[in-house]
C-alpha cells in the first residue's frame, strides 16, 4: 500500500531552502551593483561599510541599503535615479 519515497526527488524543504537562498544571492548581487552605481554620492569608506554590511549580514544589509544608504546618496545629486 504505502509505496517507498523517490530518493532521487528532494524533499520540499530542500526545495524552499534552494529558493531562498538564490533570492538572497540575487538581493546582495542587485545590493553591491547599486553601490557601485551610486559610488559618485558615496566616499570610499561609506561604500565600504555599506559593502561589508551586505556581505556579512545580507538581508538587514542590502534592505537597509535599499531603504536608506540609496535614498541618502541622491539627496545631494538632482540627477541620481530615484
């Protein structure tokens, strides 16, 4: 009645855990190419300390980024993308 389950198939646990980790990838990528885009309105240590934050706590670093390092960087420069 019960049939044994496919080894060859990952359980679904893997399968989230996969996801989300290539979202995180895909969130610190699109953080650390926004800093280097931005790098005009940064001085050297500020995209430094943004970098490191991002790389060594990814999801509060690149949503901080996101909600506040980019939105400071434009604030002086009229022609930064919003």
């Amino acid at each position: 009645m019960d049939e044994p389950p496919n080894l060859m198939m990952p359980a679904t646990y893997d399968i989230v855990w996969s996801v989300v980790v290539v979202l995180v990838i895909v969130l610190v990528a699109t953080s650390l190419i926004s800093i280097a885009r931005s790098a005009k309105g940064l001085t050297a240590s500020q995209a430094l300390v943004w970098a490191l934050l991002i790389i060594f706590v990814p999801i509060i670093g690149a949503v901080a980024w996101f909600a506040i390092g980019r939105r400071s960087t434009s604030n002086g420069n009229p022609d930064a993308d919003h």
